[in-house]
C-alpha cells in the first residue's frame, strides 16, 4: 500500500501485539509513535504456536521468508494421554494446513517473532518508537487524542493523535482508564514454561511434532522452535502462586512440578526431568467480551490482551493480536481520507474483531475443562479423541480464511 502518511496513530506497547498494530498501520499509510514503558524490546523466553489464520496475515505483510528462518512447521499434531503415554489423536499439520487454510501451522520462538515484527516496523519511517516511556493516561477531544507518559528520568511529556491504540498487555493501563473494569482474574492454573537444545536431550525426547499431553486436571504441551533445534515445554497445572500476581515471571521449582505430575507416564516425566531449567507464571484472563465498546470507544482501541486477554488452551492470544492488528489496518487505511471520522473507523475495527475474540476466550476456556478432565468426562473425550481424530481436533472457524 503506497498511501500519504497523514493521519497519526499512538500505540502503547511495544509486545507482539503492538508491534503488529505499528506495522499494519504504518503500511495503512498512517504515522505511527510507539511508546514502550522497558528501556530495551523484549520478550518472555518461550514459545508462541501460530496457526494458519496467523501465519496468512504474515505471510501478507511480506514475512514470509523473515518467519521461514526462525520458526518451525510441525508435520502433526499429536495428542497423548498423559497418564499412560497412549496416542488418543492426530491432527496433520505440513502440507495439509497449506491445501486446507492457505498458510502453514508454525511454532516460533516468542522473541524469534518480536524480532521479524520489529525488523518490519523499522523498515517505516513513518514509525518512530519510544522506549523506556511509561504511558500514563489519556484525554479524548473532540478531534484528538492526547496522551500523557513519564520518560525514564521520571520527566512527564505529552502527544497528541488521531488515535490511541491501547496494546499494554494484560494489565493494561489504557484499559483501566477506558473501560474501569477492574484487575483480571486469576485462575488458580499455573504455566511453567521451559526451553532446551534439543542436542542435548536423548534420543527419545527429540520431537519434531506438536505434541498435547492430557491429564487429570494438567496437560503439557511440547513443540519445536528456532527451526526445530530447540524445544518448547509447557506445563499447565492446578495450584496458587505466593507473591502478587502482577509479578508475572518466577523462578519456577522444579521440584513443585514434578509433584504435581507425579502418577503420569514416564516419557513425559523424563522429559520434565531433562529440562534445564523452568519459569512460573500465574495465569489471569477476563470473561469473554460482551461488546464492541469493549474493544474501542471514541478515539481509543484495545488490542490484544488488553482487550482479550484469555487463557493459552487456544494458542491463540498472541494469534489474535496480530488479527486485530490486521483489522486496524484495514480500518485505518480508509482514513488517509481526511473526511472519514476516526471514531466511526474504530467502531468499525470493533464491530468486525469482538465477536471472534469473544467466541476464542470462550473456545479457550472449554478447552481448558477438556484437558483437565477427570471421571466420567475424561473416558468420554478420549474415547471421543479416539473415534473421531482429525474430525475433532482440526477447526476450519479458527484456521480459514474469515
Ligand atoms: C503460558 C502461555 C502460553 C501461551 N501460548 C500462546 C500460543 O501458543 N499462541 C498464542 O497465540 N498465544 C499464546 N499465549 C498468549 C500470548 O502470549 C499473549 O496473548 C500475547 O503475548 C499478548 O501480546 P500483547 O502484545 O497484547 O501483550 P504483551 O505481550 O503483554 O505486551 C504488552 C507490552 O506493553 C508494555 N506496557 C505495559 N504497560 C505499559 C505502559 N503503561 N506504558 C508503556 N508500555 C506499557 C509492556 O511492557 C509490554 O511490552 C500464551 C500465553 C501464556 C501465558
């Protein structure tokens, strides 16, 4: 898209979905201040799964060949139970996901992807970016925007926009002020996140494949990145973490994991016994969204957690940035013509984005109730794994084209 850069967008956050947001607005011809409150950009040490429905929106801003050097395309998806090791389902992912959706199924390192998006977004020189600004607050006027931050000296500076694009992540301040509603919810399930070389794992732990492990109120999931050299560890269990909850990242007790997996097969053990080394993060999310007012008013947007935060079951927080970001995009590209109202634009973004965000907090909570399932319930989604597959583990509403 070759349009005037006239319009000017505010973006707080500098995460994936920030990123995204400066990029798909910066290519929608509009001037973009990214205000990032961590002196330097970075990103959580572990992995992000991106299905096709991600990774065709890449592939259009022309990353495709950046995503082809860091990310892996598992062949298949597999699903184990986690007690006693036996396969209850596959998914075909390769050259499958390609014929059915248009683009592949990847997993890639989180920072691996920060890194392809923030190349991008230094490539416009229509996006300036600010790091070690702690935005502050907002106030909308009839015909802009204005935002306040404090700079790393703790000196207060202001800016003025056509919008405002609130993409500070699940606690976010922008949100806070938009919509009031209170801090997120915690949901007694804790996420231990662990990395490794796969040359240094045996033989037998080496995996190409996405594979889900089920259990009784727990699953793992394991994946390659970095091209397959490394491999993603991710461990959901039941439990409750000391300390508050906004301090997300913890040095996680390897000891405290292995009892919650004690009583599952000695595969997946082994391989949480051969991790080096393992963080903890408390997992909150909000109720799924109930409107569109949820995601914009006025001249302010959500985006990505702010917006939508959700439980990983899914793998699709991340994934749903980049669509909402895609979907600014397009609302913003019609706004190089200066007779477009900017609010009616945004209400537009938020009409077509709220309700499949909805419906994916609401998919990744069921999928949370499944994995964890215990009695009768469990019986019934193995047996239902068993018989029905692909049928039951492939989602054309999430994956296609929409
Ligand atoms: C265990 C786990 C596994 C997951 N797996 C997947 C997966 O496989 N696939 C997937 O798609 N998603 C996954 N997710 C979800 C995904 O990680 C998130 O949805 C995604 O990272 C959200 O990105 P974001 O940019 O909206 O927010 P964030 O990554 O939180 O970024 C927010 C940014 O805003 C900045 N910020 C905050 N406040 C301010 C302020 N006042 N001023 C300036 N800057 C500010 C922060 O420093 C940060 O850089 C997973 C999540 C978890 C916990």
């Amino acid at each position: 898209m070759n349009l005037p850069t006239s319009r000017q967008t505010l973006i707080v956050g500098g995460g994936i979905g920030g990123l995204a947001a400066a990029l798909a607005c910066s290519r929608a011809g509009s001037r973009v201040a990214l205000f990032e409150r961590t002196p330097v950009f970075a990103e959580v040490g572990a992995g992000v799964q991106l299905g096709p429905n991600v990774m065709r929106l890449l592939h259009g801003w022309g990353l495709q060949a950046a995503m082809a050097r860091v990310a892996a395309f598992p062949e298949r998806l597999q699903v184990r139970s986690a007690v006693s090791g036996t396969e209850l389902g596959v998914l075909r992912l390769g050259d499958t996901a390609v014929a059915r959706y248009g683009a592949p199924y990847a997993t890639v390192h989180r920072a691996d992807l920060h890194g392809v998006l923030l190349a991008a977004v230094q490539e416009h020189p229509s996006v300036q970016l600010h790091l070690n600004q702690a935005v502050q607050s907002f106030q909308q006027q009839a015909d802009q925007v204005r935002l306040q931050w404090v700079n790393g000296q703790g000196a207060l500076s202001d800016m003025s926009g056509d919008v405002l694009v609130g993409a500070d992540g699940l606690w976010s301040q922008v949100r806070q002020q938009l919509l009031g509603d209170g801090a997120p919810v915690a949901t007694g399930h804790l996420a231990y996140r662990g990395l490794v070389q796969q040359s240094t794992l045996p033989v037998h732990l080496r995996s190409q494949q996405v594979t889900a492990w089920l259990g009784p109120r727990l699953h793992v999931v394991q994946y390659p990145v970095r091209g397959g050299e490394w491999l993603n560890v991710v461990a959901i269990v039941h439990g409750q973490m000391n300390g508050p909850a906004e301090n997300w990242d913890h040095s996680a007790n390897a000891a405290d994991l292995a009892a919650h997996l004690a009583g599952t097969c000695a595969t997946l053990q082994d391989l949480v016994q051969a991790m080096p080394d393992w963080r903890l993060w408390a997992l909150n999310f909000r109720a799924p969204m109930r409107n569109a007012l949820e995601q914009a008013r006025g001249r302010v947007a959500l985006l990505g957690d702010a917006a939508h935060p959700m439980l990983p079951y899914l793998a699709q927080g991340a994934g749903m940035a980049v669509e909402d970001a895609h979907e600014l995009g397009l609302a913003l590209a019609q706004a190089a013509d200066q007779r477009r109202d900017m609010t009616a634009l945004l209400a537009r973004f938020a009409v077509k984005r709220w309700q499949r965000n909805a419906r994916v907090q609401a998919r990744a909570m069921r999928n949370g109730q499944i994995f964890h399932a215990t009695g009768w319930l469990r019986w019934g989604r193995d047996a239902s794994l068993k018989i029905l597959g692909e049928r039951l583990l492939d989602m054309p509403w999430l994956y296609a084209k929409v």
